[in-house]
C-alpha cells in the first residue's frame, strides 16, 4: 500500500506506480473547443439602468477593458474567473450566462458578477406522491412549477460573491446585487430571482436580502471531513463504528486479490477523457437531482486552464478505467466535485467507498487539512462522520403579489426537507 502513494512529479502530471502515461493528440472537437475559446470577444452590452450607486450593465461577456476587474472579483475564491470561463463555454448549450457589471458614479466599473437564466423544473427533489399529483396538474397545464428563473452564482459548483475592486470586501456587491436585480428579472422574463448554492458564511451578508423580500432557504448540503488524524486506518479506528469499521475492511480485501483497484492522479484529463466520460454519465442517469452536465470539453479544459488547481483521480481494475474524480485543491481544501463509475463492477467492488478511502488517504499524504464533498450521495458520507457544509439559497419574484405566495410554500419545495439522510447528520439545524 505504501508503494501505492509514492508520488513522481513530471510535465504537470502526478503518477502513481510508475503508471506513466503518454500525452495523447488533442481530440479535433477539443481543438474547435480551444480555437473557439482561445481569446477574448467583444461584449455585446443588453441591458442597463441607472442605480444610487452609478449604474448596472448586463454584458454577454466580460469587456475587455474590464478583464482585471473580472480577474480580481474571484482571485481568493477555490472557483476562480478561470472556472467560471471553462463553465461558461464549456456549458453553454444548457444555460444562457451573462454578466453584471457594477459601476460606480464616476464610470468605473467595481464588480463583475456572473448570473445564469435557466428554466427549472421546482418539483424536482420532492417526494414521488407530490410529482404524480403534479404530473395531473401538467396534463392540463404542462408549465406548471417549470419556471424561468434568473440565478445568481456558478452553473456548475457553489456560488460566490465577487469582491468589489476598491475595498476587496462583498458587501458593496451585496447592496448593488439588491438593488439591480429586479429590473435585470424584468428584462429577462424571469419569474424568478435566485441566489444559487451560497456557503453558510455568506449569511452575515446576504441575509440582508431579506428585508428587500428575499427568502433563504437551504439547497442540498455539501459535506466536510476534517483531515486531523494521520492516516486513514487511523480514520476508521477513532471515527467509525466497530460495525462500520468492520464491513469497510471486508470491502477493501475484495479490492487487493487478484483483481485489485490502483489509482493515480493526474492535472491532464483529456488522454483519457473518452474512457472517463461514459462512467459519468452512468453516475449521472442514476442521479433523481440533476442540474447541470458536464461535457468533455469542460473536464479537458479544467485540466489545461488551472493545472494548479485540478487534480483527477482514475482508478483501474485490470488495467481498465472503472472509476474517476474531478476535484479542485486550494488552500489546503480538496473539494471533491464530480465522480463517475462503471456500474457493471461498482456494486460488486464497492467502488464509492474505495474512492472515499485512496482520495482521503492521498489528501493526508499531500497535507491537505479539509476533505469537501459537493452535494448528494449522503449516507456513506453519513457513516463516515462527515459534517454538512450548509448551501443556502436566496430567492424572491419580481412580482411582489406572487413573492407573498411564493415565500409561503418555499418550504414545500426546497429539497432537503424530503431527504431520509439529511436529518440524522449532528449538525442538520444548521440548514436553516
């Protein structure tokens, strides 16, 4: 196990077992990809409106004058502008992302915030005796609960506050984001206003939203695990069960005979991104929540943008992919973003739970200080001692007789309240 880890650093890429692989020719798609992408376009400016604070401008992309305001908006954030462009351009087929530039009375532009505008579906998490009742409702009326929604965030991961440029701090963000975002709705058609997956540290500033008509509400929860202990056998013996502890040790030996599970970790996706990108897919079509779907061009790019960020791991069963994850590491933080199996041998290999041990026991080896895991999935998360990581969303209508109705039946609606897992974590209160 301990040759397992040992680490070779070479071109950007991590190895393990001296497992090197070649770089492969860029695929022809992943080319019109980068040609597409590779610099900056004029951006088309859609709508405007004066504010007490200068003016707020909805931009198609981020003007190139205006580039180091974008740049330094997300600098001290995981997800930085350079994930937010891979999103962008990577995802746009599924969502239409714009941007709203902030300027102050003198015409400088101060923050540059991304949104989104996305029709979704708010039956979506709840129980199967809702959508059938709901399913009638749609033979006769097919729209609805299917709403047009403009969302404030990331349209693949949580959201963040852009920094505004003067003071480095959000607030000045915070108090233009309420005051623009009504008419920016009213452009857009939106019935809708929604603050998508803010972290629970945002609440001392965006809970101000609420006195504007705004209604928190918690989205699916991430997870943490502190990594204070020194390994992972150390893990099961002082944080786990006797009874879980033991069923996990009779999981790991069927991975290590004849037909053992090694993994490596790479920054460079796209020599396998075709044998990874089924196993995704697997994982997603057996998903009831589904937002956004990552596409090859967004696991190639994430690679080839922030090598300093984006570590994969693959792992391999007789010399075949069986599993991977996408994950970003910053700061001592390695969030765990999206995972795929092949379900012909997860089950039978209890491959979730070998991906849990080899990527925790390979961010103790690297020193990383905190494991977080992105929303769903949550009983093995349950028995392994993790914590929620709270994600709030924030939501108002424009339309203030329908805000009055739509504030009363949230609760209804958000989606962990019909989750059996949730609850039974020690710090469920926290979601509200």
């Amino acid at each position: 196990m301990n040759q397992l880890f040992q680490t070779h650093l070479c071109d950007g890429t991590i190895y393990f077992d001296d497992m090197e692989r070649p770089v492969s020719s860029i695929q022809p798609a992943e080319a019109e990809f980068r040609s597409q992408s590779a610099s900056p376009r004029p951006a088309a400016i859609l709508f405007s409106a004066k504010t007490t604070f200068g003016s707020a401008a909805v931009t198609d992309a981020v003007p190139i004058e205006d580039h180091a305001v974008w740049v330094a908006g997300f600098e001290s954030y995981s997800l930085d502008h350079r994930y937010y462009e891979i999103a962008h351009e990577s995802l746009k087929d599924q969502f239409a992302h714009y941007y709203l530039l902030f300027k102050d009375v003198a015409g400088t532009t101060r923050a540059i915030q991304p949104f989104l505008v996305v029709s979704q579906d708010l039956a979506t998490g709840t129980p199967a005796v809702i959508r059938k009742i709901l399913a009638r409702v749609r033979s006769r009326y097919p729209g609805f609960l299917k709403l047009r929604m403009l969302m404030v965030g990331c349209s693949a991961g949580e959201g963040d506050v852009v920094r505004e440029k003067q003071s480095g701090e959000i607030e000045w963000t915070v108090a233009a984001l309420g005051e623009s975002l009504k008419p920016v709705a009213r452009h857009f058609r939106a019935i809708l206003i929604v603050f998508k997956d803010f972290p629970k540290h945002y609440r001392l500033s965006l809970d101000r939203l609420c006195a504007a008509g705004y209604k928190r509400a918690p989205s699916m929860p991430a997870t943490k695990l502190d990594l204070d202990f020194p390994d992972f056998e150390a893990f099961l013996k002082t944080r786990v069960s006797y009874s879980m502890r033991k069923n996990l040790r009779r999981k790991f030996r069927k991975t290590e005979g004849d037909h053992r599970i090694g993994f490596e970790v790479v920054t460079d996706l796209t020599p396998y991104v075709d044998e990874v990108y089924p196993l995704y897919r697997q994982t997603l079509d057996r998903s009831q929540l589904k937002f956004e779907e990552l596409t090859k061009p967004y696991l190639c790019e994430l690679g080839r943008r922030m090598p300093d960020r984006a570590r994969f791991f693959i792992w391999r069963q007789d010399g075949k992919i069986v599993a991977f994850a996408s994950t970003i590491v910053h700061n001592g933080v390695l969030r765990d973003n999206y995972i795929g199996l092949d379900y012909s041998v997860a089950l039978a290999y209890h491959l979730y739970f070998v991906t849990l041990r080899d990527t925790i026991a390979w961010a103790l080896q690297n020193r990383i200080h905190t494991y977080h895991s992105a929303p769903l999935n949550y009983d093995p998360k349950y028995h392994f001692r993790m914590e929620l990581e709270p994600l709030d969303l924030y939501v108002r209508a424009p339309n203030g007789l329908f805000n009055q109705l739509f504030k009363r039946i949230l609760p209804l609606l958000e989606p962990t309240r019909y989750d059996p897992i949730v609850p039974k974590f020690p710090n469920a209160s926290e979601l509200w």
